[in-house]
C-alpha cells in the first residue's frame, strides 16, 4: 500500500519574454511558466510523481493556490485505491468538492489545478510500474482503460461499452503498431521558426535549419496584421517549397467573418489548417467557419483552449473541426484527454495535440503514441507540435530526429524537472529572476 | 478627474452550510461567500465602488487571489477616462494581460474575479452620477450604452449598429415602463421553499407562508432521487395549487437521456421549466433536450454557470433555450451581461437572471427592470428569481411585495454591505467563524 503523504506545489517560471519565444497575436509576450506539482509517500522507495499545468506567466501563482486548495482531496489516499477505480477519483477531484466545483465547472484555473495533480498521480502510477505512460495505457485492457474515465456529460455520445467495442476492435495489431513507433518514431511538424516577434533573418535562418533537420510540416503565427502575415507566409514557403506542409495559427484574434476574409487572402500560401481562428468557446462559429472555407481545402483545427470533454464533444458533433488540438492539461490530466482521445476516434477525427509550451511536447508524445497503437490504429493526418523550447529543464527530455518524436523509455509522464531548474527558476526567489 | 487609487479585495463568508440553506443537487452544502471589492478613489467624497462575486465557500480566497492580480490594471486609472470608453476598458481588463487572459479565456476564476471589479466600478460610477445602475442605464443614449460593449466574438450574429437600432426601436414607451416599474415593481418567483435539503414539514410550511405573502410562482430543487423528487413535486403542487407555476432545477446532475426519461416522469407536476438539466457548457445537449421535450410544454432554462457572451450567443442561435438565467457575476460584470440581454432580445428569448447566493438578488433587480424599460419591452415570459436569504447584510437591500421586487432606488449596484457584516463574516478571522 502506497499512501500520499503531500502534495508539494511550486511556481516555476522561465522569462522567455525576453526573446519574444511563444510570441503570437493574443500571447505578445509570455514567460512560460508551469504550476508545478510532487506527490511524496509513505514509500522509501525515491519514487515522487510529477506534473505541472502551463500558464504562461502571470497567474501561475493562483494556480499553484489552486492546487494547494485540492490538496486535501488527495492527501492521505491510497494510490493502489485510486488507480483501482481511477475514473471514480477522478470524478471526485474535479467535481467532489461542490464548493470548489462552483468556480468551474471543470474549467479555468481550478481545471488547470486539478490537471497538474492529475497527472502526477499518471506519472507516480507509471513509475512504480517502471514503465512510460503511453506503455501503462496500451497495455491496459479495453475494461482497465474505461474504467480509468468518467463518462458524465458524454454518455449521449460515447458509452462505456461502446468504448470498450472500439478498443477491441484495434487490439489486433497493437505489438506491429508498437514496434512501428519504436522503430520510426511519430510524425511532428515544428513551430519553432514562426513566432510573430521573430525578424525576418531569424524566420529564414530557423527554416534552413529546420529543413536540414528533416523537418516537412511547419507552422506559422498570424493574426497581427494581413500584410504582415502574408509577407512571412511568402517568405515560408519560398524557405520550405511547395510540397511541405505549412499550417497556419491566429490564436483567437478573429471573429467569423473576419476569419473568413483573412483566409481568403492567405489561401495562395495553401495554408494546411487554420488553428484556433476565434473564441475557443465558438463551436457553432468553428462550424460555421469550416462550412464557408471547405472549398479553399484549408481545415479547420483547434483545442489548446477547449476546457473540457463537453466541449470537444460539441465541436465533434458539431462538425467543426478537422483537427483535435487537445492540450494535455487545459483539460483535467490524461484521464479526460483519453476521453477525447476516445471521442476524436468515434468521429474519425485525428488528433494533433498542442505542443510549445514548457512540458506540453514531453506530455503529448505518449498521447499520440497511444492513440496511434491502442485507440486509432492510423496515422493519417496525424502530427505531433514540436517546439524547440526548454526541453534542457527536463530529466527525460522528447528526442526528435528527422521530423519524428521517438518513443519515451523512461518510466513516468516525462515531466520531471530537473532539480537545479526547480531552483534556479523558482518565482520569484529563484536565480533566474533575480538577474532579471 | 477621479482617480482609482486602491482596489481593495476581501474574502467575506457566510456559514449557511448549517442549515442547509442553499442546498440542492450537486451543491450539497454551500457557504455563501463573496469576493468583495472595494474601489477607493483620491475624492474626499466618502464614496467608494463596491462589486463582488459569488462563490459558495472554499475558493473564495482564489477569487480574491484574483482580482489581486489584476489590481494593477485598475489602480491609477481615472473613472471619468475608463466610463468615457467603458467597452474598450473591459476588454482591456479581461483579456488586455495575455498572461493571465491564458488562465480563461473569460471562464472560471479569472472571469469571477473581472465580475467582482466590473460591477464596483458601475457602483463607483453610478453612485457619483447619484442613480441607481438601472436608471443609469436607461437614460443613457444608444450610442452611449453601445459604447460600453465589447463586440469581438459576437459580431457574426449582432453588431454596434444593429444594437442600436434595436434600442432605438424601443424609445418610445421607455419613461411608461419606468412608471409602470416604480408603480408595479418586477413580477418575481420564489425558490425560498424548495431546497433539496429541506424536510417536508419545513417545505410546506415555506409554502404557506409564500403564498400568504402573495407569490404565484415557486422553484423547487431535483436531481436528487427521482422518487424523492415526485414527492416533494406532489407536496409543492398541494400546497400552491394546480394554477400557480412550478419551475424545477436539477443543477446539472443529469445526461442528456436521463433529463429526458426523468422529466417524462415530472411532466405530471406541470413544471414551466427545467433549469439547469446538464453540464452547462453542453449547448447542443440543451438543444436536444429542449426538442426532444418539446410536446411536454416543459421549457429549458439555463445560464446561472454560463461563463460568457461567446456561449450565451451559442445557446441562443443553436434554439437551446426558452429562458436565460445569466449570472451578474459569473459573467464579466455588467458590460457584458448588457451583451446577453441584448443577444437574447434579438433572439426573443426572456431573460430570468439567476437570483439567490449573497447579493445576487441585489444586482439582478437592475438588470431585468434596464431590460424592461429600455431593450425588451415585455414582461412576457420574464421573471425575477428571489430567495430570502441575507438580505439583512446590505445598506440598500432589495425590497419585494406581492411577488414582486419594487424599483431600487437608492445610487449604485445596492451591493454594498454593512461594516458590521464585513467585519463579522471576514473569512476565516471574523467573528461568524470563530463561532463556527
């Protein structure tokens, strides 16, 4: 038996604004940040699990109250009880307190909290285990998977039994796909070389160097000025040629119509995706924006900022999107994220989670693996995000070669920080800002 | 020139969890609480702005952790500047910090907080132009009232100019239906009797006594047991009569097909609506019920947790609603709940604010008589919710007869609370706790 003996939250930030790293139309300066979680035990075994929610700066600080606030739920429980019945805690961590509940539901700041405890408790249950956290899904059974998930507010649209008939139906061929994974690695496009702030030399200079990497799939900021906009997509393409791939992302400065009119414009670039074009909250206006665009062959993509399984529910009913940009702690830790994982599946809607941040590309590779070996079986129109910020602060970094993510070894989630990075960016006593 | 000078945050809590008033489905026992703001300015004038949000109990220190951290944003401004340009200054609160507009975007925490300063400032400013908020509203010009709106995200379904035609279509009649308020008051129902924890001789005594007092229509509180839930239905209807109005809320306890199967089995109780029958971020799940209920004459009514303008647009263009309960501090404060009651005026749906909690009751008053006198023009269809619960703890608490709240008229948002109670219900140092 395992017990939880504390939940330890910590303020981790990097002052990426600095060099304008992550700059885009909404986002013109983040510091990314993390509210960073330890789960200790009872066990003297050196075993702690990790997890951390992204922000992106300021506020880091009430999410890290947040947590501090659920901690009572978790302290004291037994992890062999919780992982026995994992969709039940989870429905008790999320919405078990009604008090907490009420500053949801299952949204904000307190969904963002309950994320970084969720999937430290993933991290935790990997490591006894000894094995990564896409390896514990796969080799879970369809029964074992759902019983991991709470399907309230779903059950319209995915049961439990109809979740376990479409995990059967991909166990054929799970050890090929694993094997295949081990081997290749998982596809991923880069945003690296396109952020607003970047100069002109500095776009052309991180494409070259993307390029010789092996990279195929780029994508690029917009939304801050049309001309400006279409002058970094001419120079893109002239970088990367034709037949790559270039999507394009507006984090949420439009609205439909505008949308609709911008893209119009931008369509001689052959953008693969607009991301995130308006209000992550518009599902109808998402609808309403693939249904006006569907003869320009752009697709529609979004979801960093979809909150909860309710909403990728709609935007799946709903028709409105052709990408699944799930975030791997907006919503509630990787419990709900295999829910619309599940969900994305039944809609025959690839997945592409988003990455960047600090952490989110050492959480989504054991997503998509997962999706692809256990759950969708297919890699069509499937890319991981890779960006190549802050990996140097984790213990088991992502590896990229050739424009692939290669499979995580290690056991856990991947998202141990270093000791010396808890340290050194520590907000706001840490190193890092006392220089700054 | 006024200038703000200090925002002033406290976390102020009621223990009504001891009686269980309040309690209902998925809000088993609730503490009353707000995350008060007061608004100092450099006037010797003794006036200050008073706002607040509601939350039931444990998070309230996260709200007040919030509205801190955008202090800064309003702290050194001048009211005449930000009132001169009111929509721009709220978008510029709620989502001008990138940083912590990533915590939302306008949901959750953040936006709870935004409401708490919103709404001090319309007290601050409303009470230096010596009106109540309504009457502000309603003697302000089209164009002025326009100005206060932040259109972005809902531009596709209603425009400025759009707005202000609709308005100007409603000139004429505007000083009849201030009349007929100060005269008549706002018709109102009661959910004072129906809490879900209540026993049944406590129940029908709080119907006797609403009846005497002059109330025709009643909400009571499902969810909980079905069979428990006839019971009381049956209790309610006894006491009220077969001609008087019963609403029931289930406050999101069920899924789509459950709401169905159970209100077949209310339907006998002839209830006007059902509030609240799922998760409130399932607009299409609403959209389906309501038509799949269509042939019962129950209506569905929800928007008490509805956490933006970008939902409420949803839930009315996708014809999921009959009624909108918007929250006036769950919303961003007043501008935009101004933005809903447009919205649904366009839609011809009636808006029924969600009443109750601490100070809820106060605020929504001014809503619904702005929205009578000055952009709907109809009481069709239109209730006030009231319950009867800590009223006693504000200067200008609202006043009900016969059913009906009479007109404020005291200036400002009649949020304002006693020193006394800001004392006594300071969490957890004040003397209400300390008892406890």
């Amino acid at each position: 038996m395992t017990i939880i003996t504390r939940v330890e939250a910590r303020d981790i930030r990097f002052p990426t604004s600095r060099e304008l790293d992550g700059s885009d139309a909404m986002n013109e300066a983040p510091d990314y940040s993390a509210a960073y979680v330890i789960l200790h035990t009872d066990q003297n075994d050196g075993i702690t699990g990790h997890g951390l929610t992204f922000t992106i700066g300021r506020g880091n600080d009430i999410c890290v109250a947040a947590i501090n606030a659920m901690a009572s739920r978790l302290e004291g429980r037994n992890l062999e009880d919780i992982t026995a019945n994992m969709g039940a805690f989870w429905r008790d961590l999320t919405s078990g307190d009604s008090q907490l509940r009420w500053l949801g539901p299952e949204k904000g700041v307190m969904h963002l909290a309950s994320a970084a405890m969720v999937n430290a408790l993933w991290d935790l249950w990997a490591k006894r285990e000894g094995k990564p956290v896409w390896k514990l899904l796969v080799d879970m059974t369809p029964e074992q998977l759902v019983n991991c998930l709470d399907f309230r507010f779903v059950s319209d649209v995915l049961t439990p039994q109809e979740a376990i008939a479409m995990l059967k139906r991909k166990a054929d061929g799970k050890a090929e796909r694993e094997a295949q994974m081990r081997d290749q690695g998982y596809p991923a496009y880069t945003t690296s070389a396109g952020w607003l702030g970047y100069p002109e030399d500095k776009v052309r200079r991180l494409c070259r160097e993307a390029l010789a990497e092996g990279w195929e799939h780029f994508k690029q900021k917009v939304g801050g000025n049309l001309d400006e906009d279409r002058r970094r997509a001419a120079i893109i393409r002239e970088e990367i040629g034709e037949h790559r791939t270039l999507m394009m992302d507006a984090n949420q400065v439009w609205d439909v119509d505008e949308t609709i009119a911008n893209m119009r414009s931008l369509a001689e670039f052959n953008p693969y995706w607009i991301e995130e074009p308006t209000s992550p909250d518009d599902i109808l206006g998402h609808a309403e924006i693939r249904h006006r665009l569907a003869d320009s062959g752009i697709g529609v993509a979004t979801g960093e900022h979809c909150h909860n399984r309710v909403m990728f529910k709609q935007l799946l009913q709903a028709g409105a999107i052709d990408f699944c940009q799930l975030d791997s702690c907006r919503l509630g830790g990787l419990n709900e994220v295999i829910m619309v994982v599940l969900l994305s599946a039944k809609f025959d809607v690839p997945i592409c989670p988003h990455g960047g941040g600090v952490g989110l590309c050492e959480y989504t590779q054991h997503i998509s693996m997962f999706d692809y070996i256990a759950v969708s079986g297919s890699l069509e129109g499937r890319l991981l995000e890779y960006v190549d910020h802050l990996h140097e602060h984790f213990i088991d970094p992502v590896r990229t070669r050739r424009g692939h993510y290669l499979i995580p070894e290690a056991p856990g989630y991947s998202i141990t920080m270093k000791p010396e990075t808890l340290e050194t960016f520590a907000y706001p006593a840490g190193a890092a800002w006392k220089e700054g």
